[in-house]
C-alpha cells in the first residue's frame, strides 16, 4: 500500500483532492434548504468559527495595523510624505492584507478545528449515526459549517481591517506625531468605498471564506476514520487553504484591477 | 411489495422482517456476499456469526440502505431496500435503531440530549413531552442519573446503554446490535444482554445481533446463523447449532486455527517462494 | 438551555461588531465621509493645467478643510480644465474676487484646490466662478528649470 502511494503523482493527487472538492460545492449547496431545518446549528457554528476567532483576528490586526504605520512613516519621511501614512495603511490592509491576513488566520485556527471535528465524528461513527437516525449528516453537520463560515470570513475581515486602521493611526498620530487631521483626510480623499472597502474587504473575504470552509469541511468529511488519517487531513487542510487563498488573491486582484 | 408476492408468497413475507435473496456485493474484487440468502424472523432475536471480514457488518448496513448490494434483493418490513430512494430510506431508518460498536455518541451533546435528538430532529413535541420520554427511555437503561454527563465522561459500558436508549427512542420495530458486547466487563456484558432481552420480550422489538461471544449468543438469541464465504453456512437453535456436522461450524464453535477458514492468507508456494522449489 | 442562549446572543453581538466595523470602515475611513457633509453650494474655477488634481480632492481655505473637487471638465471651447467644486453652505462668506490656485500637500502629496481670500465685501453664490487662477505647478517643469538654470551657472564658474 504506502510504495504504490509513494509512487502516485502528487500533482494528479492534488488535481483529484481540487475535483473532488470541486464536486462536493454543489452536494453542500443542494442541502442549504434542507439544513434551514437545522438554523440553530448554523447559529451555533457562527459562534465557534466567528466569534471565538475575534479575539485572534482583533490582536492581528491591531499589530498589523501598528507595524505598517511605523514601516511606513520611516519611508515616507524620507520624500516628506508621512501624510500619506494613513492612506498606504488602509489601501493595504483593504485591499490585501486584511482579507489574505484573516483567511490565513481563519483556516489556522476555524478551519483545522472544523476538520478535525468532522473527521472525528466519521471516525467515531457519528456521521453513521446520525444517518441511522434518519438525519442527513451534509445537511446537519457540514452545510451549517460552510454557511457559517461564508458569513463570518466577511466580518472578521471588517474587524481585522477597523483594528487595523486603529492601531496605524495609535502608532502613527499618537506616538509618531502626524497630524490627526492630516492623517484622517489623506486618507478619507484617497481611499474610495467600492474599489477598496467592498471589492477588497467584503469580496475577497467572502472568496476567501468559502473556499477555506469548503476546503476544511471536505478535508473532514473525506477523512480516513483513523487518528492518522484525522492528523493527515488537519495538516491538509492548512497547506491546501494556504495556496489557495494566495493564489485566488492574485486572481481576484487581476479582476479587479 | 409486487416482488415479494411474485417470488414466494407473501406467507414468508410476514413471518420475517428481513428477507434477502441471492445477495451479491463486492468491494473492488474483494467478493464479500455471493448470493446470500437470508431470513430474520419477526419478534425475535436473531444472531448473526462469523468470522471477522466476511462482512456482518456490511449486512447490516445493506439492511439500513447505508450500502447498496451490487445484486439481490433485499426486503425489510416488505419494502425493497435496494429500491427506495433518499426520502423512502429515512423514514424506514425511523423505525430501525441502530446500535453502533462504538456507541457513536454525539460528543456535543450531553446524554440528555443525544437521546432527544432523534425527537428533536423529526418531531415538533412540547419540551415536557420530550423530557418524559428521554427519561423513561434513561430509566429504562439504569442512566437516568447520569442525564447531564457529557459521552466523553462516561464508561464504555455505560455509553452503549445510552445509546441503547437513544436507538429506542422511537419504539422502533427492529433493532440491528453491531458488536454489542465487544470490550465490556463481565457486569456491564450481563447489564446488556439484560437490556437486549428485556426490550425484545416486553416490546416486542425485532432483534438482530451481529456478535462473536457464544456463551452470551446462547443466553439471549433465538435463532442463530453462521456467514462464512458470502453465504450463510449454517443457521438454527443457538444451542443445538455447534453440532450439526458441517466443517464450518466445527471449526467456528470448536475454534480450530485451521478448517474451511484457512489460517494462512492465500499465497504462492511456500516452498517456491523461498526459492527450494526449483534448486530441489 | 441556556448554553444555547448564551452561543445565540454571543453569535449576535458577533454579527453586529462586523457590521459595525464595516460601516466604521465605510463612512468613516473612505472618500463618503466628504459626501455625506450636509448641505453644500457649488463654485467653478478654470485652470489651464490641474496637474495630478481628482475628484474629491479637497478644497481648502487658510489650510481648513472647505469642501471638495466635484467634477473636473475640459472646456472643449477654450481648451481650459473646468473644475466644479463643492463648498459647505457654512462657508458661505468667501469675497469674489478670491482666487484658486492647484497646490501639492508636501512633495508627494496630493494635490488640492487652494482658495486666496480677496477683499471684496461681496461673497461668491451658488454657481459662480473664481476668476483668478492659477494652475499646478508641474514638478518636472520646475525640476527642469533646476537644472538648467543650475547646469549654466556652473558652466559660468569655469
């Protein structure tokens, strides 16, 4: 067994992990109405990926936020352009790194759990179970998931990026001395609602979202029922959300220029 | 229903609760079933045996629609397993419980609530009705103390009585046993076996037990049938079974390492394959 | 029970923080915080170069944030940049013969439109135009000059 799955090409392995994901969207999509059944649950997965991931994202992005101000300021001072500071801040953490930032800290630590979670209840039997009982596990388990997780990306992204701007203008205005007004009006005359804050934050984390989620919740439900097959898919899903957020972040930056 | 009639009547039709005739399945070329025919009768407790992989446990999930057979034809309760759809499946699955190896409880929810959730996901009953039932169902196991433990907190033994309860929420008209004895200590073994009658003779529940322990088999089951080779070999009175002749049952009962179940995996020469065959 | 509350309020409170985050980042932190600045009245000014200048860019008076670049035309006529601000109603007192001039926020900043008070006792209305002007100050020009300018004196020492 483990020589002829040495010998399988990883490029074929992972053009069939992309399909058979691929394949699984529309089985997920198709039992939206029957998991309405189940809202509560979904309600409950918000909270387990939304807002117990608050506190991670808003750290982040305050440091994010903090470090690029006093990047920034350092450079601009030398053409005498601190000013901007406030602007490169917001335009970077809109359109790249709060989306990027936040998926990659949402598939770390929501989307490994949610495989895990799913992966354990195949190998325990739950799924089977649940079955048993007449309760369609995609509709129970996995749809809830993956809804909760396409409506939590956008927001945690929202977060990130307010914090973010937070702590730039803490580094910035507060201890580095730009102008407050300086720096609030660079940045309100440079930075446009549509092109940065709903193409770049709310777009981009609703991709993001839905492909991290979609990633994690068929890394779980595909899981070999073996602890090593649980540990296997959790490493699988961090390393395969990771490129594809990257690589749909180019992407979508390609469109939306 | 057209089909039961046509092949044999619908006098065996009634007087068991699964019927299987000619049953095939094959996992890539493994053959597991090879025309398999079967009968369990209603109200009692029958007990399926075996050697481990010849696919017991894939009987039963041919029996819940979990898995389809490549050929054959399956009735439980007179419907065509094989043939109903998603819908059809379910609200069959609604009378079977199931009792898993492994319990299978949700680890989410506390005992309270994993045996409400068969109520909770297919009724809209008023909470104190789903409380009375929970805690007879509780009762009805010796766990109703233990309502507010979470599955992680309680023993083995203690797990499969839960979800015992929770297969029995429903009053279902068969139960399928997988394994039910399988790592339990001699106490919780008998507490069990208790259960299994108790709900079989005062319920009157249909009873399927898959299960290697043959002291416990004789205590409980009715009517027992040995699988080996994708068929069943022998099938009668738990008691008088061992002795009917056949090799399969002497070395299944007998525990002989070497019978119609070799104890060597199929394999080239041995002589050859050391290379002394050709040399000699 | 009350678990269950508790994940439904805590997933509530989680869903109006984002919200608020993006209506924080949206009104507060983008070009519509200028938009939405109440009741406004429009003057124009012609330039013969606007440089870098856009729309929305601001207008300011005495270095105090006025209002905002609303459109900028070519004049296809005179071949002149028609430039149509927005100035807040409370600014309603600026003398007539004012004038605009396209300036630039440091070295690389941006570009703005900066009003030179006159001292007219009249004050602009709605839809009037500031006559005197005066266009960007283009940095390649001025570089240029630099250069020559800087280039000849040294050929003069020799």
């Amino acid at each position: 067994m483990s020589e002829t799955a040495k010998r399988r090409n990883i490029l074929l392995d992972g053009l069939e992990q992309i399909g058979d994901a691929g394949l699984f969207l529309p089985t997920l999509i198709a039992a939206i109405p029957r998991s309405m059944r189940y809202f509560r649950e979904t309600v409950r997965q918000l909270w387990f990926v939304g807002a117990m991931s608050l506190i991670i994202i808003m750290t982040c992005g305050l440091f994010v936020g903090m470090v690029l101000s006093l990047q920034l300021y350092h450079v601009l001072e030398i053409f005498g352009g601190t000013a901007s500071t406030g602007t490169v801040v917001a335009l970077a953490v809109y359109r790249e790194l709060g989306p990027v930032i936040t998926a990659l800290l949402f598939a770390g630590r929501a989307g490994t759990s949610m495989t895990a979670e799913i992966g354990l209840m195949r190998a325990t039997d739950q799924l089977s179970a649940m079955e048993m009982m007449a309760v369609d596990p995609i509709a129970f388990v996995v749809t809830p998931r993956f809804l909760a997780g396409v409506i939590a990306m956008p927001l945690l992204c929202c977060v990130f990026a307010a914090m973010a701007i937070f702590g730039g203008h803490l580094v910035g205005v507060t201890w580095l001395g730009i102008d407050n007004g300086t720096f609030w009006s660079n940045m309100t005359s440079n930075v446009d609602v549509w092109k940065d804050v709903v193409d770049g934050v709310l777009w981009k984390g609703l991709a993001f979202g839905a492909v991290v989620t979609l990633i994690s919740v068929h890394q779980g439900y595909t899981t070999p029922p073996t602890s090593e097959g649980v540990a296997n898919a959790t490493t699988r899903t961090v390393v395969a959300s990771s490129i594809a957020i990257l690589a749909l972040d180019f992407v979508l930056t390609a469109f939306m220029m | 229903m057209t089909e039961a009639n046509d092949s044999s009547g619908s006098e065996a039709n009634n007087n068991s609760m699964v019927r299987a005739r000619g049953l095939k399945t094959s996992f890539g070329s493994r053959v597991i079933f090879d025309g398999l025919d079967m009968d369990i009768p209603r109200g009692k407790i029958t007990a399926i045996m075996g050697p481990s992989g010849t696919g017991k446990t894939t009987l039963l999930k041919h029996i819940t629609g979990q898995l389809k057979p490549d050929s054959g034809e399956l009735l439980v309760d007179g419907k065509n397993v094989t043939q109903l759809n998603r819908e059809g499946l379910y609200d069959l699955r609604e009378e079977i419980g199931y009792l898993f190896q492994n319990s299978a409880l949700l680890t989410d929810y506390d005992v309270y609530e994993n045996v409400a959730f068969p109520l909770r996901q297919h009724t809209r009953l008023p909470e104190v009705l789903v409380r009375n039932i929970v805690l007879t169902k509780l009762q009805a196991v010796g766990l109703r103390g233990a309502a507010k433990l979470m599955p992680a907190e309680l023993s083995g033994g203690m797990a499969r009585r839960v979800a015992l309860a929770r297969a029995i929420v429903f009053d279902p008209m068969l139960i399928l046993y997988d394994e039910p004895f399988v790592g339990l200590d001699p106490i919780a073994l008998n507490q069990v076996l208790l259960l299994i009658r108790t709900l079989n003779q005062t319920l009157g529940i249909t009873s399927v037990l898959v299960a290697h322990e043959l002291a416990a088999i004789q205590q409980v089951a009715d009517h027992v049938m040995l699988v080996a080779n994708g068929k069943v070999v022998a099938a009668g009175d738990p008691r008088s079974i061992a002795d009917d002749g056949s090799p399969w049952t002497r070395q299944f009962f007998g525990g002989e390492s070497d019978g119609p179940v070799p104890f060597h995996y199929p394999a080239a020469d041995y002589a050859a394959e050391l290379g002394l065959g050709e040399g000699a | 029970m009350t678990q269950r509350r508790s994940h439904a309020v805590g997933t509530g409170l989680f869903i109006v923080l984002g919200f608020a985050a993006l209506a924080y980042l949206a009104t507060q932190t983008t070009s519509l915080v200028n938009v939405s600045q109440g009741a406004s009245y429009t003057l124009k000014a012609r330039f013969t170069n606007v440089g870098q200048l856009k729309n929305r860019a601001p207008v300011k008076l005495a270095g105090v944030r006025i209002g905002s670049v609303q459109s900028i035309q070519l004049e296809p006529a005179k071949l002149d940049a028609l430039v149509t601000m927005s100035i807040d109603k409370r600014y309603n007192q600026i003398p007539e013969d004012s004038s605009a001039s396209v300036l630039t926020s440091g070295l690389l900043g941006d570009q703005y439109i900066g009003i030179q008070p006159g001292g007219s006792p009249n004050s602009l209305k709605n839809g009037d135009e500031l006559i005197l002007t005066q266009s960007a100050v283009q940095l390649e020009d001025l570089i240029g000059k630099f250069m020559v300018n800087g280039s000849s004196g040294d050929s003069k020492k020799k």
